[in-house]
C-alpha cells in the first residue's frame, strides 16, 4: 500500500457519515494543478528574466499574471464552498450488477456554480453539472457492488476546476445510506424443485425457469394468448396450445438443500435464481432459509422478502 492510498484512508476515516452535507472551508480542500504547477514556473521565469533585463513590461506580464492565477484561486474555492450535497438512497441491486444513485446539489446563493464534477472516490467517472442560483442539480454516480447484504455507499468526491483550471478544489463526502444487495442470479440454473401429488404418493418433477413445458395440445376454447404455440401456427395454420401443468394447489419450498451444491454463495446464488423464475412462472412458493421460513405466496412483495432474506442471511 502506497503512501497516498495509506492517506486517503486516514483521510476517509476521520469523516462522519451523513447523507447530507453542506460544504464549508473546514471540509474543502485546494491544491495546484499540474498547468498551475506549469504557471508557477513559467511566472518564476518570466520574473528572472524581468530582473535580469530590467524589462519594465515583464515585470508587469509578470504581475498580471499573477494577480490573475490568485483571484482564480479565490472564485474556485468560492465556487464549491456553500453547495449541500444530499443523497437519495438507491435502490436494492444485484451482486456484480451496477447500482445507480442521484445525489441533489442545492445552491442557496445568489450565483450560479459552473463546472461542479463528482464520481465515486477512486475512480475517473466525473459527472459534471451546473447549478443555477438558488436551484439544484441532480448528479447520477453508478458503482457496482461485489459483494451480496448490506453495503455501504463508498466515499464520493467532488472537485471543480472552474475557472481556469489551474487549481483543483475537492471535497471528500463519506455517506451513511446502505444499498441491499441481493445474491448474483445463477445464469443457467436447473429446473425448479416441485414437489405435487401425483396418484396418491409425492413425486419430484423439473419444470425448467423458462416455463415452457414440453407438452402441446390442440387448441381450446378459452385457451390464453400466451399459451398460443404462434410460430407453429404461423408455419401450419394449426392452432396448438403448451400443455400447462396445474400447480395451484402445489406448494413449491425452496431451501438450500434442494440445490445440491456445496457451499453458501452457490447455493444462493441458486435459490435467487429459483425465486425469480418461480414468481415468473405464477407458483406459489416459500423459503427455508437458516432457521427461518418465509411462508409459501406469490407476489412482488414476496418476491422481495425472499430476496431480502436471501440477501442477509
């Protein structure tokens, strides 16, 4: 670990979490660029030159200049200092997937703010904004979780280099706003795990996430257009129907048993999975999962408890 990363870590951890923060000079910070660095020596030569020459025009060049790169200084601290960032909390992503978020920029005074940037700390994905006087701006920042629970927002930074670009003005805004992130969906997982009555003893039977099955039948009356083979009646003029089984009277419970794999994050990878085909599917299904059980329903509001649960366990 470099020095400037050992830095930015005792940087970041010295923070408070907040989800609203209004930028002061004690949280702002200022720093030269590199064409600043360039100004500076540029400045320094033409001033030796002045004085070698006694060129009365370079001493003035030089002071301009100068007196310019100062007062930039001062509208480029001023342009940051006062803006309230405030964040509105994601919503609940995937693992591996990209979690986006909106942070509001309120400008209270009279000025409008040019070139504001912000981006995940870290990283080179600047999103740049203006906001006017006495308005907000909304910047929307994306990052992409790795791992499934609860994760926190990582450190943001927003800078400006308005308006000459010679110096970098830049805060450090570490928010308290947590992002649940449910298990990464196995791509091609088995068949569903039924279990139904079929004459008078319990049978396991595969129903694959898709929910075509494999049987067709020709059509009824009072059939439903999904069930409609088209492509096959478009070739043949024949209208035939997919065979559904019925499995309302079916309950479908899902737990990490039933997967057949070893170790935690596959099996809920799997489970995830299951969950989305079967709420896809119509199916009434429950989830045993670490001592709990979530009873068996259908729904989007089920569907986001099981993930939920598959998320923290």
């Amino acid at each position: 670990m470099n020095f400037r990363s050992r830095f930015d870590g005792w940087l970041q951890s010295r923070l408070p979490l907040t989800d609203h923060l209004t930028l002061t000079q004690r949280n702002v910070y200022i720093l030269p660029t590199r064409p600043g660095m360039m100004l500076v020596v540029t400045l320094l030569v033409l001033l030796v030159a002045s004085i070698n020459y006694q060129l009365n025009l370079g001493y003035l060049l030089t002071f301009l200049l100068a007196g310019c790169a100062l007062v930039a200084m001062h509208v480029a601290h001023r342009n940051l200092r006062g803006i309230t960032m405030h964040l509105i909390v994601p919503d609940a992503c995937y693992a591996g997937a990209t979690s986006q978020f909106v942070v509001q920029l309120q400008n209270a005074r009279k000025r409008p703010r040019y070139g504001l940037s912000m981006a995940v700390n870290g990283t080179d994905r600047w999103v740049e904004a203006d906001v006017p006087a006495q308005a907000s701006a909304g910047v929307q920042l994306v990052f992409n979780p790795r791992q499934r629970g609860l994760q926190r927002v990582p450190t943001l930074t927003a800078q400006t280099l308005f308006p000459l670009g010679t110096f970098r003005v830049w805060t450090l805004w570490r928010p308290a706003a947590q992002v649940l992130v449910y298990p990464r969906p196995e791509s091609n997982p088995p068949g569903l795990p039924l279990h139904g009555q079929d004459d008078g003893h319990r049978q396991r039977q595969a129903l694959h996430p898709t929910g075509e099955p494999d049987g067709l039948r020709p059509y009824r009356r009072g059939d439903t257009r999904k069930a409609i083979v088209w492509k096959k009646a478009a070739k043949t003029g024949e209208l035939v129907s997919r065979e559904h089984v019925s499995l309302q009277s079916n309950t479908l419970w899902l737990e990490p048993q039933l997967t057949e794999l070893n170790g935690l994050e596959p099996q809920l990878s799997r489970l995830c999975a299951w969950v989305l085909a079967a709420e896809k599917m119509g199916l009434r299904y429950g989830l045993r999962l670490s001592g709990q059980a979530i009873a068996p329903d259908i729904g989007p509001v089920h569907q986001l408890r099981c993930l939920r649960a598959l998320a923290l366990v």
